[in-house]
C-alpha cells in the first residue's frame, strides 16, 4: 500500500514523531510510505524532513504560499496525482483545508488525524482555520482522535460517528529508541545540559516553549516549592518555541539563573531523563502527549496536569502524581513533593504499560484497519 502523510511542521514535537513511529513500522510492513512536508516557499530543509530522510523514508517537500488559495490547491493535487497514493493520511489542519473539500474522486481516499488542540483566540487567524478545519473534517473518509476524551471536541461536530476512530499514540521500546537514535546519527547529548543534570537534583521538563504548556507557571511554582523546601534541585526545561524571550525574562525576575535551564530544542531530548530527579508536565491543554510514554519509560517520579489522556496514561495517579491545571499552589505541592528524599522512581508497571498498550505496533495494526475501511 502507498500511503501518502502530509503534515506542516514547524519542529519536531509529538505529532512528528508519531507520524515517523508509523511510517517506519509501514516501511518495515513493505508498505510505501511517503512524508509531504508543507511549508512556505523559499523554505529550506527543515530539522524535521533532514530527521526524516536520515530514518531512510522518503521527503517529498510541498512549498506553497500559507494562504488556502486555488493554486494551492492545484500544486498539492498535482503532488498527490504524481504519487498516487492508496490513502492519502493529513496530520495537521492545513492539509484537511486543503484537500478536503475536494471530492474522493479527485483527492482519493483521505484520513486525517487529530493530534491534539489549542486553545484560540477567537477572530484570529488560526481560530478561522479551526472553523475551516471543521468544515473540512465533514468530508473526509475517516477521522482519527489519539485518546478517548477528544470524541468530545467540537471539531468533530458534523462528523459521522461511524468515520470516527480512536488509535492511541504509540511508541517503540526503550531500547529500540536508543538503538533507532543510534542507527539513524542522532548526536550526543549536548555536554552542558548533562553536566547541568548531574550538577545537583534536576527536575525536567520537555515540551514546545508556547502557552498551552502552562510554563510561566511552571517557573513561578517552581521557585515557591524550592524556597519552601529549601531546596537545591534545578529546573532543565527543553523545547524551542515563541515563549522564549519571555521566560528568559521571568527567570532572572525570579531570580532563577542558576537554578533553572533552557535547554533548546534536543533530539532525543528524553535521554537526559536518565540523570533526571523527576518528570514534570504542566500543560493546559493536551491530547496523548507522547513525551509522557516516553517518560514512564524511563521510569522517573511524574508529576502532571490531569488534562487531556494524561489521566489514563498514569491510571489516575497510580503512575504519578497529578494535579489540576491552572492551580499554581497545587503545582508548587507537587514540586516540593517531587524535591522530597521520598520521591522514588515509578515501579516496572509504568514500562510494562507503554509496551502493552502504547505500542507502535499496536498503533501501526490498528491504522492499516482504518486504511483497509476506506481504501
């Protein structure tokens, strides 16, 4: 089967790397998998489709100008009749936008994954694409969610419940990720932020550097827990994204330059969770955060937002603690308990469950049963 997954990237966060888990266990099926990597034109390569060619699949770039234009549209559907596909798999909004409205006759068959939400500022650019994303999810042959709770999403108003599909996220073994990073030339870790880790107890977060992920309350929780404490532990936050500038500025605010770390986007940035005193998610909103299976896989104290799949990935805290979201007395408590000399590692049932029931595997099974209803 030639499956055609398109996708605008602007790094390589969750969704990337679930998109690349599945296209490689395709590849190894002797399926074609193929990655459409829209981006603006004049766009050069970006980190996401050099990663994507050093894991051996396959980079087609689609450079088209951002608006939903009719030659847009054109230049895409010349794209995918070059290629052919069986199904074409979108991953992102702007994919739906565009081809979507089109008829199966024109596109072919077409699945669109959600990945996750945001919440929009309403009358912005992004909150009308959302509205057209909508529109356009109506017309395609399948939907897929990554976890249960988002078959509530109003994007998924007008979609019949038939063409719906939950495929949770799912990822290798631990040990199969090292070797993957290993095989496919993923650099060491970045000796500062090692050194960093091992200096004293380090706290870790991995995440995009954007609102959503609630860390401007991270700092601030953080820097009330250590001086309740009294604690020494450190704060590594790793992730590039538009919230840098003004958490650079709120960390010297709160006088944390020598406690807290931004770690810039890291490749396999999970691999520091080996020297990590704990896991910390504080987002506000999200779907089935692959960083967090990557977490337990480690097998490192988590503390997280109850929002989103996270619930279920921890088994309503018997993996980890969680707290609300939007509580920064309870996210402060939960980084006091995290510094404790009573924080111990999760047990083996964190791993064991990610190797049960996030698998790629498992998720690349139950993808080709939702190609197979449509194709």
């Amino acid at each position: 089967m030639r499956i055609l997954h398109l996708i605008h990237s602007e790094g390589v966060y969750g969704a990337e790397r679930v998109l690349l888990y599945l296209a490689r266990e395709q590849q190894q099926r002797g399926h074609e998998p193929f990655i459409g990597s829209i981006r603006d034109p004049g766009t050069a390569q970006t980190p996401f489709e050099a990663l994507t060619t050093s894991w051996g699949l396959p980079v087609v770039p689609v450079r088209v100008a951002p608006r939903p234009t009719p030659g847009v549209v054109g230049v895409l559907l010349r794209t995918v009749r070059e290629l052919a596909p069986d199904v074409l798999h979108s991953h992102g909004y702007k994919a739906n936008i565009l081809l979507g409205p089109l008829s199966r006759r024109q596109r072919g068959p077409m699945l669109a994954t959600l990945h996750g939400q945001t919440n929009l500022r309403m009358f912005s650019r992004m909150w009308l694409y959302e509205r057209l994303d909508r529109l356009a999810l109506r017309r395609l042959d399948a939907v897929v969610v990554v976890a249960r709770h988002m078959l509530k999403l109003r994007a998924l108003q007008g979609v019949a419940p038939a063409r719906v599909h939950v495929i949770e996220n799912g990822i290798p073994t631990l040990t199969a990720r090292l070797g993957d990073m290993s095989a496919y030339g993923v650099t060491a870790l970045p000796k500062a932020l090692v050194e960093f880790t091992t200096r004293r107890p380090t706290l870790m977060a991995i995440a995009r550097l954007s609102p959503e992920k609630g860390l401007m309350q991270l700092l601030e929780a953080f820097a009330r827990a250590r001086a309740l404490a009294n604690s020494q532990h450190q704060l590594l936050i790793v992730g590039s994204g538009p919230l840098r500038a003004s958490l650079v500025s709120r960390i010297s605010a709160l006088g944390l330059n020598d406690a807290v770390c931004l770690g810039g986007y890291v490749e396999g940035a999970d691999r520091l969770l080996e020297h990590a005193a704990g896991f910390v998610m504080s987002s506000l909103t999200e779907g089935m955060p692959l960083v967090l299976l990557e977490a337990m896989q480690w097998r490192v104290p988590i503390l997280a937002t109850a929002v989103g799949a996270i619930p279920e990935l921890l088994e309503d805290g018997r993996l980890g603690r969680l707290i609300a979201p939007c509580d920064p007395v309870a996210l402060a408590d939960g980084l006091r308990s995290l510094m404790s000399e009573d924080a111990k590692p999760e047990d083996i049932a964190g791993a064991h469950a990610v190797w049960q029931r996030y698998s790629s595997q498992r998720m690349a099974d139950q993808y080709f049963s939702a190609y197979g209803a449509i194709a």
